[in-house]
C-alpha cells in the first residue's frame, strides 16, 4: 500500500499538463506525504503552536524579503516574550515593528536599528532588550547554527566594545543606568593577526521568506529577498516558510534549490503580499534619481566630497559604499572604468536606479533603496556575502563616520544613551584584510565641533582601520603609527584654517596639493 501510494504522488505531481494545482483539490490542504512537511493556507494556522518566550529567526533585509504575513499572524496569536534575531526590526508600521508596537518582544538580536524610530525608543527607554551585533558576524553567527558548530573565531569587532563587553543590552528605565551589558568576549591571536569568539545562534521557529517552494519543501529565493533567509532557514527546530507559489516536486532543477526541503517543516502560500518599498529611488527621463535632495543648502559641499571620493575608484575594483554620501560615490565612476559594487544585503554588480518600470521590490541596496543590477552580477545570501568582506575580497570600502581618531580608529555607530543606529555591516567591513578603508564626512559636526580627534570619545567601529579621510575642506591620508598627513587641501583653505577645524595634530605633506576632483 504504501509503495502504490509513493508511486500514485509521483505521477500526479509530475504530470506534464498539470503545471499549477490546487492543495485543497489533492487534499493537502494541511498535510503532504513528504518527510513532515505541512503545507498551511492560513497564516495563523501555521504558527498559533509557537509558545511564548519563544527564539525566533525572522529573515529580511530592511522590508525585502520578510514574511510579512506570518509576522502578521504572529501579531493575532498574541504570543508574547519573544527573542527575536533579525537584522533590523523593519519600520513602525510594518513588519517586526508591528509586534514591537504591541510589545510582544522582549529582546532583538538585531546588527541595525535604522529608522525604526519605536525600537530606538523602546531600546533607550529600558523597555526592550537589545543585543547589538555586527551583521557578518550575525550572519555567521546563524549560518554556524544552522551547521552545528557552537562557535568561530572573528576580526571583527576586535577592540572595540564588542570585545570588551558592556554594550547596553537593557537601559533601566530612568535612563540614567544599564541593567544588562554584554559580556566580553574570548581573544586569541592566529597567524599574527588578532580574532575574538562568537557562539552560533539557533532558534526554535525560523520564519522566513521564499519565492517558491516545491511539494518536497525546496525552497528557491529570488534576488536580494533572499538576504538573512537562507541561513536561518538551517538553522531553527522548526523553520515555517512563506512562499508566492507552491509547485511540484521535481519542476525545480536540482542546481536551482537554495534550501534543500530537509531544513523545512511547514510552507505557508500567501494569497497577498504588499512587498512594502522602504525607499523607492528611480530616474526620471533625464536620468536623475528622485532620492537626490536638489537645492539642500550643503548640496555643493557634499558635492565636492564626493566627486574627490570617486577618484578612489581604479579600473578592475571590487568596491563596497556605505549608505548615503559614499553611495553618492558611484554618480561619477569614470566612464570606460570597470567597477563592480558588492551590497552587503547579497548583491554583486550593483547597477544604477531603476526607470519606473523596472522597480523590484526584490531587488535594493544596502541603503534599502530601488536599484537595477549590471550584466554579469550575482545574487547571494547575507552569510556568503560577508565571507566575501572577511576574506578580504573586497578591494575597497567607503563609509561616513561620526568620529576618527588620528591613528585610524573609527566611530560611526552609536551616542550611549542618545542615539543608536547600529554598526550594521561596518564592523565586518573595517576588520576585512587587504580592504582600503576610505571615511568621507563633514569636516565638524554642528556649531564646529571637531570629528577628527586625537582620540575617539564614541564606540569603535574599527581600531586603527581607515586609511584615508576625505572632508569638504581637505584629505588626510591616516597611518596606524604616524597619525594624519595633510596631502590635499580645498580651494578657500588654509594650513592654519585646517589646524583650527581638526582636534588632533598632523603632519604636512612636502607634496601638498590642491584638493582634486572628477
């Protein structure tokens, strides 16, 4: 009986002339005969089982690539205490932040807070626990999980307070105290080259967003949806799968499967799916970007940096830019200069903003924005994208910064207690071997305060990592044990206007020259 029913399936699912079916109509509305796996047509039936205090893995980059409607469902449930890994925690109104609105978290393991304004306040006020991580590690982290390894050796993040410990993970409600703070972390030395320890992560649910599944609980993910998914998806008890179609077992290549079925316990089919844009960027018919801020009163001087910062750029690069100015960095790449973008939500080949027409809400940047990709690009996860930063493929990394000190060290990622953004992927990229790391910035912040210090008073983000510092007034080229050198300086400066506009001392190049630009 069991052999007739085995072979009666086969034949079903790989009938030529059935390409779509219908799992009401071959009775699977709930259950398949493949290995456990529970094919649901209810958002909430598949996860009103998940207890409360539960660990959940939640994929997504951003908005893209979240599985909206089991957050959703997980908002009905009610159930409440939640951990939460995820990268960020998506906006106020819309994925995680729905169930931070109604506060059924109580701790984020999350690399990036953004501009989810309720987690900052929750994180600042002592409401919510937040466990800071840099988001390679953090990819890592779930990929070794997911692999049965309970821990791994890593650059990033050495020397800073990562390392150290004491990262606010609860601010007591006053906000005049810490309740809970990291603990250090172990420190060793391989090869010369020094490495602090991370444990892997696990979860009891894992929900994640697919593009396909087959009846076999393949999964198949599409562009940069699929981001943290991958990963997490390995590494959960209980991994639940929101998908746009289910198809039979064997459409799928083999070579196409990005996770194999033996990882995935039940799909959810969502008949709607609003694929929220975070920041929708295209060009209008001349080709400028509608996310471009024109007539800003600081347009011309962020102009200026980022014209010399294209100047980094040579012929052959595999490059990585941080959100905001330093993506601005890519208008004016040289033409004929062959410069391939990595993103390190999963993209190789980063091409401009889309025409209206082709916007994919599957398809952005680490800025979250709309973008199109070159011929010759590539889509990854979020694991294998920063094993390509940690292994030191990357040849260069431009990033802003709040702070830099005078031997390189940088801070970008916090104010204790004020602000908090997150390091998102800027530790990872700052601790990579072999990556020039080029920090572009507004000189001072406001009312003149000095950025470039002798010694940074915020977080580090990196210790003794940038290589060169680009301003709207000059270009310092940073030695871990020699400090600044003064080689560009912008028209309307002096020497002396450069001393009075920088807290740490510097030397001045023989060969100054006036500041450059594309």
């Amino acid at each position: 009986r069991t052999l007739f029913l085995r072979c009666r399936f086969v034949v079903l699912f790989h009938s030529p002339t059935r390409k779509m079916f219908s799992l009401r109509s071959l009775g699977l509305r709930f259950v398949s005969t493949q290995r456990g796996v529970k094919f649901y047509d209810k958002a909430f039936d598949a996860v009103k089982d998940i207890p409360h205090n539960s660990k959940l893995l939640v994929g997504g980059f951003g908005l893209c690539g979240i599985p909206e409607n089991l957050i959703l469902a997980l908002r009905e449930a009610k159930v409440s205490g939640l951990t939460c890994v995820s990268n960020n925690a998506g906006v106020d109104d819309f994925g995680l932040g729905l169930l931070l609105q109604t506060k059924q978290v109580r701790r984020m393991i999350s690399s990036y807070v953004g501009e989810n304004a309720e987690f900052e306040r929750q994180y600042l006020s002592g409401e919510l626990e937040v466990e800071l991580t840099p988001q390679g590690t953090l990819a890592e982290r779930i990929r070794a999980g997911g692999a049965g390894i309970p821990a791994f050796f890593t650059p990033t993040a050495y020397g800073t307070a990562i390392h150290t410990g004491g990262v606010p993970i609860k601010y007591a409600a006053d906000r005049k105290g810490v309740v809970v703070a990291s603990a250090p972390r172990e420190a060793r030395v391989f090869n010369g080259v020094n490495y602090i320890m991370e444990e892997a992560i696990t979860g009891d649910f894992a929900l994640v967003k697919a593009w396909k599944a087959d009846t076999a609980g393949n999964l198949i993910f599409r562009k940069t949806a699929r981001n943290f998914n991958s990963a997490m998806a390995r590494a959960a008890k209980v991994t639940i799968a929101e998908v746009e179609e289910i198809v039979p077992a064997g459409t799928f290549d083999p070579d196409q499967v990005h996770v194999p079925g033996v990882y995935v316990r039940r799909v959810y089919k969502a008949d709607k799916q609003e694929k929220r844009i975070e920041r929708l960027c295209v060009q209008t018919e001349a080709g400028v970007a509608t996310s471009s801020k024109k007539g800003s009163s600081d347009a011309a001087m962020r102009e200026r940096i980022v014209r010399r910062a294209a100047l980094e750029f040579e012929d052959g690069m595999y490059c990585n830019l941080g959100i905001g100015m330093p993506m601005l960095a890519s208008n004016f790449i040289p033409k004929g200069m062959n410069v391939t973008l990595q993103s390190e939500n999963g993209v190789l080949g980063l091409g401009p903003f889309p025409r209206k027409s082709e916007v994919d809400a599957d398809l952005i940047n680490a800025g979250k924005e709309t973008v199109t990709v070159l011929p010759g690009s590539s889509f990854f996860g979020s694991d294998d994208s920063f094993a390509m930063i940690r292994g030191g493929h990357i040849d260069l990394t431009i990033l802003g910064a709040m702070q830099v000190s005078q031997f390189g060290d940088l801070a970008n990622w916090m104010i204790p207690g004020k602000m908090v953004k997150g390091m998102g992927g800027a530790m990872d990229l700052v601790s990579s071997p072999g990556t020039k790391v080029v920090i572009t910035m507004e000189h001072n912040a406001k009312g003149g305060t000095h950025k470039i210090l002798a010694g940074c008073t915020l977080p580090l983000t990196g210790q003794k990592c940038v290589d060169r510092i680009i301003t709207e007034k000059c270009v310092f080229d940073v030695d871990e044990s020699k400090g600044l050198t003064l080689i560009e300086i912008a028209e309307g400066f002096t020497v002396d206007d450069i001393k009075t506009a920088t807290g740490a001392p510097f030397t001045v190049s023989p060969n100054l020259i006036p500041m450059r630009s594309l």
